[in-house]
C-alpha cells in the first residue's frame, strides 16, 4: 500500500465497506454492475482525498467515511455514462459495463448511483456539502457536454481545454476538498485552500492521464491504446504537436482527429515525440503539483498533511 494511504487504512477499508453495503438493490442487475465496477478497483484518489483532507482538519467523527462513498459513486457514475459515450470497451484493464452488458443498463446504473449518493447526502444532513457537490456535478455534466462538442475540432486551444477538464475533471477533486472542509467545520481561509489544491491536484491528474494515453512505452494502464484518437477527442499533446510541428506533422495529427483513425496511431505519437508534446503536457501538470502543494503550505504540519503532499507528488509521478 502507498504510504499516503497507510495513515487512512482503516478509514479507506470502511469506505470500501460502504460502498459495497450501499450497492444493495432489489433489481439483481444493479448489484451485478455495481460489484463488476467495484471489483475492477481503481485508484480511488477521490475518496482518499476526503479521508485525508478531514483529517488534516482535525475531524474526529465518522460521516467523512459517507462523504467518501458519495464521491466515489458521482465518479463512478460519470465513468459509467462516459464509456458509453466513448463507446469505451476496456477500462482499468477490464471490460467496461457497456462492453459485458449493454448501453442502456449502463445509463440506468449510472443513474442509480448518482440518485444514490444523493440519499446519501441527505443522510448527511449537512446543507452545505449538499449545496457544495450539487453544483460540482451539475458542471461537469456541462464539461462532458462540452467535450462532446470538441471532438474532432483540430483547432482547439490549449486554453479551451484546460476549460473543459477543469469542469469534467478537476471540479469533482475541487468540490470533494471543499466539502470535507465544510464538513470539518474549517474556516473559510481553510476550506479555500483545501478547495484550491483539489483544482490544481485535478488539473494535473487529467493532464497526466492524457499524456498516457500517447506513451508507446507505457502497459500499465488498462485500457487500450489510442482510445482518444480514436474518439476524435483533441488533448493537450494532440494540441501541443499541432501547434509545434512541421505543416506535414500537423497535417498527420488533424486528419488522423478528424477521420478517428486509430491506425494512423503510431505515425501520430512519432509527431508528438519530435514536437516533445508530452513533455510540454507533463510538464504543465507538475506546474499545477507544484500550485496544489503551494496551496496547503500554511495548513497545520501532520502525518496527513504530509500524505497530502505524497497525493500531489503521486499524481503526475504514476504510469496508470
């Protein structure tokens, strides 16, 4: 186990509790999905960031544990309608829902969890971390639509899509900060600090994972190769090899987004490697690292503190 998991190991072990008491359904399809999503595991960043981020605050009750499964289950709903929009057939290495069972129970369980972790929500009692989750789910139902409308636009800006990953992407890391936060009782000074390390921590964490999308080298991250070429979705080292190529490469990297020819695949990474647009992406993502732990630099010196930081480090340090 990473060491900024060891200090929260009994609090992530009942999260994964939680989780799996909250899957329960009367309609056995949902359990089924549920469980083949759960099993599938992931790197649970979401909820650790909770765990952590409560206990930086000195919480010292258990709803943060509840407060982790409702992340949890908004992520994984987005994962869910995700795939099928992608028309996703492997993540984590394992053959997506929409893949084994079909697009419309996928939708219909993704519906499930996100009406789910609202029950929960209300359990919680707490109207601000409700206010705090409502509207960061309602923005990244805009940055997904958003996305939707990019693809296969070779003219996107660098600025255009770190707008639309902040919202799909950075905003749930943002808003599950904020709530545990608020749910601590910190003072807004905290809770601002808190939320905006959760942005810079999600800005990084998407900018990493785009760039291994296009790492020829990498096997570790279980899903397959040159699914966004193939999705037509324009990412920073797409937008970064178009901008710093020779007219051919850039010409390469369009068609290759407009058609969502996958098998123009190789031809692609070889202009991002010459243009070195994967090290211009990991690069930006360290720049947000290196935000995120500047803004937490003043909380109270922990064992969590420190994990947070490891968090960061992990964030744009992993090849999965």
């Amino acid at each position: 186990m990473l060491p900024f998991r060891e200090i929260v190991k009994d609090d992530f072990d009942a999260v994964n509790q939680l989780i799996i008491d909250q899957l329960h359904s009367e309609v056995g399809l949902v359990e089924q999905i549920g469980h083949h999503l759960i099993q599938a595991g992931g790197k649970r960043l979401r909820p650790l960031l909770v765990l952590l981020a409560a206990k930086c605050c000195g919480y010292e009750d258990r709803r943060h544990i509840d407060l982790a499964v409702i992340i949890e289950f908004i992520h994984t709903a987005t994962l869910l309608h995700d795939d099928v929009v992608d028309t996703s057939e492997l993540r984590r290495g394992r053959f997506t829902a929409n893949a084994q069972w079909g697009n419309a129970p996928s939708v219909l369980v993704g519906d499930f969890l996100y009406s789910r972790a609202f029950q929960m929500m209300v359990r919680l009692g707490n109207f601000e971390v409700m206010r705090i989750l409502a509207d960061t789910t309602n923005i990244i139902s805009e940055g997904e639509v958003q996305q939707l409308v990019n693809v296969g636009d070779t003219e996107l800006s660098e600025a255009d899509y770190l707008q639309v990953i902040g919202r799909k992407t950075a905003q749930l890391f943002k808003g599950a900060a904020r709530a545990s936060g608020t749910l601590s009782d910190a003072d807004n000074e905290t809770c601002l600090a808190l939320e905006t390390y959760g942005w810079h921590l999600g800005i990084a964490f998407q900018l990493v994972d785009d760039a291994l999308d296009y790492d020829g080298n990498n096997v570790d991250l279980g899903k397959v190769a040159g699914n966004d070429l193939a999705e037509g979705k324009m990412t920073l080292p797409l937008i970064q090899a178009i901008k710093c190529g020779s007219p051919e490469q850039s010409k390469i990297v369009s068609q290759a987004i407009t058609t969502k020819d996958s098998a123009q695949f190789k031809a692609v990474i070889a202009v991002i490697n010459d243009t070195e647009s994967l090290k211009y992406t990991l690069g930006l993502a360290q720049q947000h690292i290196d935000k995120a732990k500047h803004c937490i630099a003043a909380l109270p010196t922990s064992a969590y503190h420190t994990a947070m930081q490891e968090l960061a480090d992990f964030s744009v340090d992993r090849t999965y």
